[in-house]
C-alpha cells in the first residue's frame, strides 16, 4: 500500500472538499485519508497514482501527485 500526496489547484471551499471525497470513494483501491482545500493524502492499493489523478481532474481540478509513500 501506497501514500500520494496530491496537491490539488481550484479547490475553494468546503464543497469542494466534499466532491473530492465522493469522487475518490469511487476509485476502487483508494482511500482518502485526509482531504482539505488543496490538499489530499490518498491511500492506494493496487491502483495506478494517474488513475486517482484522472478522477479529481473530471471534477475540473487540476491535480498532480508531489509525493509518493
């Protein structure tokens, strides 16, 4: 099992937050572990990091992985 550290830019509020939780609930083998504006710590399991980047990207955010455990 993996950590990324996923910075995420456009994020503004809560809600934002929130979709981004949904929206990594649907990624089979990642876990959120911590999300905030801008910010998220996903746990995965057996899933590629672009596939999890893929998925906030679809929300309209631009995301990129700046470290990996």
């Amino acid at each position: 099992m993996k950590t990324l550290e996923i910075q995420i830019d456009g994020m503004h509020c809560g809600g934002c937050v929130k979709r981004v939780e949904d929206a990594l609930k649907k990624v089979p083998g990642a876990a959120a572990e911590k999300v905030e504006v801008g910010h998220a710590r996903v746990k995965v399991d057996g899933v590629m990091p672009d596939i999890v980047v893929a998925a906030l990207e679809r929300l309209g955010f631009d995301a990129r992985v700046v470290k990996e455990v």
